[in-house]
C-alpha cells in the first residue's frame, strides 16, 4: 500500500512535465523546429548544386560533416558505457542520471550517421553499401558496427522504460489523451510488476548493460582503425583505438554533466539531482582528462621526436596555419579543466559545469585538428593549388546542417521528455522497496 502511494505521489510530481508546455518550452520547440528547416533547405541546395557548395575538394575530402560524425558517436559511445557501469554494477546514484544517459546515448548514435550521409556525394548509390558490401573495408564493419550498437542501445532504452510505461499505464492521476494511454497499454507489454517480472527485467537489463559496454568499445575501435589503417602522416598511429575511446569518454562525460544542469535547471530538480551528482561526474571528467592528456601529448611527442619528414609537415601546419586552435584544443580544452577539478574549493556544481563545457568544444577542435589539417599536408600535392582547393573553409550549407543536426538532438530529446519524466520512477520505487525489505530483514 505505501508504494502505490508512492507510485501516485511521484506522478503526481512529474505530471506537469508530461502534460504542459509552457510558453517558453513551446517557443524552444517552434526554435529548433525553424533551425531544422533551414537545415532542410541547405540540404536541397547541397543535392541540387553537389559537393561544389561546401567547402570540401579533392585535397579535403572530409570536412565538419565527418567531425560531427565522430562527435556524436564518441558521446554515444560513452554513454552507453557509462549507462551499462551504472546499470551492471548498480551503483546507488544511478537512478538520478541514467535516463539523461540512456536517451542521449540513443539520439546521438541516431543523428551521429546522418552526417555521414551528408559526405556522400551520390546519395543515389548509398544502397550499394548494403548490397556489395566489401568485408575488408573498415567502412564496411563500421557501418555494422554502428547498426548493431544502436539496435541493441534502443532495445536497452525500451528496457529502462517499461516500468514507468506500466506505471503511467496505470495512473489515475495523470491527465492523458486517449492515444497516449494506448501508446502505455502497448509499450508496457503487459508489464505489471510483479516479483517474477522484476527478477527476469532486471536479469534481462544486465545482461544488456554487459552487452553494449562491449558493442560500443567495438562501435568506436572500428571507427579509429577507419583512420589509423591508413598510413596518412598524423592517422597511421597504434594508439588511435585508445585514444578515441578515452576522448569519447572525455566528451560524453562532459556531455552529461552539462546536461544534468541544464535538466536540473528547467525541471527544479534539485532534490534529485544533487551536488554529489555533479563533484562524482566532475572526479571521473578529471580522471579521463588526465588520460586523454596524456595520450595527446604522447601522439604530438612522438611525431616530433621522429622527425619524419611527414609527420613534420603536417605539425608545420599545426603550428603554423591552426596555431591558436590547437592550443584552444590541446591546452585550454584540456589543461583549464584539469586545473578546475583537481582543487576541491573549484568542485561548485557551476565550476563543474564550466569545466565540462570547455572540454566539450575542446574535443570538438580537436576532432577537426585531426581531420582537416592532416588531409591538408597530403604525401603529394595535387595539381591544381587554387587556395579553395587546397586549403579548407566550412560554408554556410556545411554549418546550417550541423546546427540542424544539433537541434534535431535538442528537439528529440525534448519530446522524449514529454513521455516519460527524466527521473526514472521505477528506479524510485524500487529503492524504496529494497530500504523496506532490509528494514524488515533487520528487524527480524
């Protein structure tokens, strides 16, 4: 009897989420959806003039496309993983943060391909990737990497929210269209938590959360070996599978973190998420950047030490030509948050915060250091050396796109949050069920 009122009292507390939208959350939603269109629109324009109106060419045939490609699987892969620890190993915050995990591990390896898609030149023939596939190709199993890692993320994602589907199913309370009761009835799948269910769900979930740790730590390895099998100066590196896990994790946290404030913000949800969230999330961001520090620097120190007449060349460029961005990305995205986390006096939930967005648009620079400048130091150079040609620079339809793609996220994950709250419920309830039951244990 306690823990149905419970259940009554907690959608009762996150009614409002669910069923209002208030004038300023209508009017980010109508915001993001115009940004989409125009995205949208630049996208016509790309299909109808080609490839001619980014800034790609035959020097650089990769351009911010393919970094925010990289960008949105490496925070999806670290959210499966982080989403997997928490859930495989139980650990008791978990409850506060796992569905801002879960639904931005999915969004991400969602939108993440798309952008791929945008580097192709003949969407036309992009069935043929499916009907010819070269197995010795890492696009090839990058492509069935990805595809196996996001069907198992969302069934894991489905997994997470059938209790709360059941409960919401069940509710009373909870002013509701006719549809979306349904809708419920029918993603609950006749869940009515009951022992027997309970045990098997949470059996299911485990195995699941073993199951995508190692999906996603394939997802990213086989995405690495795409640029270190080849023998491209500044890619050609034995490390490059580590040292994109470790920055995908490095960006995925940081991710998070910004994430639980600005929920936490918006939705008051202040007795959930607490400071401890923040200075836990904030110690492993410190951790992670450590390592990533140290990869980076063990990267550029080796190139240097060979004196390669390549590997030169393109630091040549680095420090010439891309100077200020990569000391925005290899100092400042990095060193500046080390120096915020390590001191404890510095672990205020906004500090922390700030840390996480500098390494953010860090790790964003420094994808595009590791994607642009190299293809700019090629081993020959081409004929025609029209500046446009050898040098790049992003367009207006190159940016437009990405910020759709970026408000494509925003906007899913709003709507998400429309149908079920960002605290799990069951994972209350079942807290509070488990304190119950030792209580009565102790008592015997």
């Amino acid at each position: 009897m306690e823990l149905a009122n419970r259940k009554r009292e907690l959608v009762i507390e996150f009614s409002p989420m669910l069923e209002k939208t208030s004038f300023h959350g209508k009017l980010w939603i109508g915001s993001l959806i115009a940004i989409i269109f125009v995205g949208i629109y630049a996208f016509i324009v790309q299909v109808k003039e080609g490839h001619a109106i980014t800034g790609m060419r035959d020097n650089v045939v990769w351009g911010i496309y393919i970094i925010n490609f990289i960008f949105f699987v490496g925070i999806s892969y670290s959210g499966a993983f982080i989403s997997g620890i928490l859930h495989f190993y139980e650990t008791p915050w978990k409850n506060s943060i796992s569905r801002i995990i879960e639904i931005m591990t999915v969004l991400s390896l969602v939108i993440g391909p798309v952008f791929i898609l945008l580097c192709i030149g003949r969407l036309d023939r992009l069935h043929y990737l499916f009907i010819y596939p070269r197995i010795q190709s890492p696009i090839t199993w990058d492509i069935i990497a990805i595809m196996t890692d996001l069907i198992g993320c969302f069934i894991y994602l489905l997994l997470t929210f059938i209790p709360d589907f059941a409960i919401l199913r069940d509710s009373k309370e909870l002013k509701m269209p006719s549809w979306r009761k349904k809708m419920y009835r029918i993603l609950a799948i006749g869940y009515k938590d009951t022992p027997t269910q309970r045990e098997r769900l949470h059996k299911v979930k485990k195995i699941m959360s073993a199951m995508i740790i190692a999906l996603a730590i394939v997802a990213y390895t086989v995405l690495a070996w795409i640029f270190s099998l080849t023998p491209q100066p500044g890619w050609n590196s034995t490390i490059f599978a580590t040292y994109f896990i470790i920055a995908g994790l490095y960006s995925g946290v940081g991710v998070i973190i910004i994430s639980m404030y600005v929920i936490r913000k918006i939705y008051k949800l202040e007795n959930y998420i607490k400071k401890i969230h923040f200075i836990g999330a904030g110690i492993v961001l410190l951790v992670i950047s450590l390592l990533y520090g140290y990869l980076t620097f063990s990267e550029y120190f080796a190139k240097w030490f060979s004196h390669k007449i390549h590997d030169v060349d393109l630091l040549n460029t680095l420090f010439g030509r891309y100077f200020w961005e990569f000391i925005l990305a290899n100092y400042i995205g990095i060193i500046l948050p080390i120096i915020i986390l390590f001191f404890e006096k510095f672990r205020t939930i906004k500090l922390i915060t700030f840390a996480a967005v500098i390494a953010v648009l860090g790790m964003w620079l420094n994808r595009y250091l590791i994607v642009v400048p190299t293809l700019e130091t090629p081993y020959l150079p081409i004929q025609d050396t029209r500046i446009e040609f050898v040098f790049y620079s992003a367009t207006w339809v190159e940016y437009a796109l990405s910020i759709a793609g970026i408000a494509a996220f925003f906007l899913f994950f709003t709507l998400l949050l429309k149908l079920v709250p960002i605290i799990p419920m069951s994972g209350i309830i079942d807290h509070e069920r488990n304190v119950i039951n030792n209580t009565q244990k102790t008592h015997k």
